[in-house]
C-alpha cells in the first residue's frame, strides 16, 4: 500500500488512520512507513482539521 491508497478527505483520513492503528496494533511511525510516507505529512492533514496525535492512546484526538 502506499500514499493513494489512503483517503483524500481529512476527515475519512482520520477515520482510517486511527482504525488501523487500533485493529493492526501499531504505532504512528509503522503506519506511515506501511504506506512510504512521513509521520509529519499525516500529523499536518490531520492538525488542518483540528486533530493531534496522542502517543499514549495512540489516536488521533
């Protein structure tokens, strides 16, 4: 999998990334390179939208 195959939208992007970080039992940095790319560009999408990683929920909040 890579960068296209995650959702455009931010909101569906929150979605899928807190559910894959939940059902897979991974961290942040294993998805991004699950999906060549940056933890940064993920945190960025997602803070346009009002959300910041919590590494001790390991959840977008």
């Amino acid at each position: 999998m890579g960068l296209l195959d995650m959702p455009k939208d931010p909101v569906m992007l929150l979605s899928f990334v807190n559910m894959r970080l939940r059902d897979e039992g991974i961290n942040l940095s294993e998805f991004a390179a699950g999906f060549s790319v940056s933890e940064e560009s993920i945190k960025e999408k997602l803070s346009a939208v009002g959300y910041t990683y919590d590494e001790k929920l390991n959840k977008f909040v």
